[in-house]
C-alpha cells in the first residue's frame, strides 16, 4: 500500500512532537490549535530534592544585664554613754501612762498677762493621752491660796479663787501639766534634743539608786512645757533616772546664769503606771 507523501509528513510531525513532550490543546473559541508544554512532575521533584534549602534567618534575642547598684554605705552613729541613757529613759516614759509629779519653782511664775497671780507650786497626776488634775499653789498679792486645776484636751477647769466653784479656766491661763506626754511637745521632744548631754554620775534619789544627767535646750523647746516662763538659749536640764528601771525621777530646768533673778522648776515622778481616774468637774 503506498503512503502518500502529504500523509508521511503528517505521521512524522506527531512522532516528533510526542517525542518532544508537547501535546496538543484546542481553545474553544478559535480553530486554531495551540501548543502547551507538559511539565514533567517527577523531573520537578528531582530539581527540588537536590535544590540546597534558603538559610532562613533566625532572629536572636539577647539580653544585656543591668547593672546593679553599689549599696549605699551607711554611717554607723556611735552614742555616748549618756545619749544611750537618755534614749532608754525616753522609751521607758513612752511606756509610762500615769504618773504623780511634784513641782517646785524657785523664782517667779505668772499665770495671768498681768502678773497679778503667780503660781508658787503644784501637785499632781498625769495621765495619757493628755489629762491632769492638780493642786496649784498661788499668790493673790501677798495671799496665798489653792487652785484646783484640770486639764483633759484643749479644756482646762479651774476652782473660782473665791467660790472656789469649777469653772473655764480664764484666757490666757497656759498652764497644763498634761504636756509632759505629748509627743511632739513634751519631755520626750525635750530629751531627744537635748545639747552637750553628759553623765554626772550616780545619786541617790528618795532611797532610790539614779543616774544623773545633764545637758542643755532652748527656751523654744520648754516654752508649752513652761507656759512661756523661761528665757535664753541655754537652759540648764538636769534629769535623774532609776539606774534599774530606766524610770524619770527627777528633772529640773535652770535659766542661765546671765538672766536676773533665775528661774528654776524642779519635777519629781512617783508612782509610775499607778491607776489614776480624771474625768471633767460640773460646771
């Protein structure tokens, strides 16, 4: 059977291209054939097996140290043997709730702007937080007599000089004894800034074996204590103390030598945290 020539070209165009991996695609819309390559997958695969990975880039994240801190070197405060003595008796009044005092001046007091009335001495009891109820010795002119006085807060009673009936104690009357137990005002403030404070050695004080104390403060630091009484820079302050307990026995405040006429106030403490009862007379 002979093969026309048109058919043989025909025949081996078809070998080629199967030989060349093409194959043959219509497109719907024209007549005439296009050529789409074939992909060979298992010679992809290869290509893609020995291909070397990209090195992917890994984000490291250091943390550098902070620095610490030098510790603060601290002043060690070194306390003399009286600043050790003074900060016991100071922890020791702190723990004192009631007490009976005993004062006695030496000098003159006024109790009035007009100094008309001055107060020679008192006797009494302290009780905290701010209370006390004392017998105030005075002078009327050249007459003495006896003024009963009670102080709980910012209310102060005084016994009429001539009814003797309680009352408001009058404008201007600044004496409380309660301030020895305030924090900020009284003996504790005192002591804790007490000047030049040294040990004058060991007395006895009624049968009681005491430390004394001395040192000097400011008119400033004793003027609530004092009803403003006491004037300079250098005030004397003699303090006793039991030797066993740590008690306040004594104190007394001395005006410089410079003043005319000093003053001087000496308290004396007895019965310490005995039970003590103040409560506010009718008026």
């Amino acid at each position: 059977m002979r093969i026309s020539r048109s058919l043989r070209l025909g025949m081996l165009a078809a070998v080629l291209l199967v030989a060349g991996g093409c194959s043959w695609w219509e497109d719907d819309e024209s007549d005439t054939p296009t050529l789409v390559p074939t992909v060979d997958t298992e010679s992809t695969a290869e290509a893609n097996a020995t291909r070397t990975p990209r090195a992917t880039a890994t984000a490291r994240i250091t943390s550098t140290p902070r620095a610490t801190s030098t510790p603060r070197a601290t002043a060690t405060v070194v306390l003399t043997e009286a600043q050790r003595a003074l900060r016991d008796l100071n922890e020791q009044w702190a723990e004192t709730d009631t007490v009976h005092f005993e004062l006695d001046i030496d000098g003159e007091t006024f109790l009035d702007a007009n100094g008309q009335i001055e107060l020679r001495g008192a006797e009494g009891d302290l009780a905290r937080p701010e209370s006390a109820a004392a017998t105030a010795t005075v002078y009327g002119g050249f007459i003495p007599f006896d003024v009963e006085i009670v102080t709980i807060g910012d209310d102060a009673y005084v016994t009429n000089f001539i009814t003797g009936d309680w009352e408001r104690a009058p404008a201007g009357f600044d004496f409380n004894p309660a301030l020895m137990f305030d924090e900020n005002e009284g003996l504790s403030a005192v002591l804790t800034n007490l000047r030049e404070a040294e040990l004058a050695g060991t007395e006895n004080i009624d049968g009681r074996q005491a430390r004394h104390i001395t040192g000097l403060t400011t008119e400033d630091e004793v003027d609530d204590l004092t009803a403003d009484q006491f004037n300079g820079d250098d005030i004397r302050l003699d303090v006793w103390m039991d030797a066993e307990t740590d008690q306040l026995l004594r104190l007394r405040l001395t005006e410089p030598e410079t003043e005319d006429d000093p003053l001087a106030w000496t308290l004396t403490f007895t019965d310490h945290n005995d039970p003590v009862t103040i409560e506010a007379p009718d008026i």
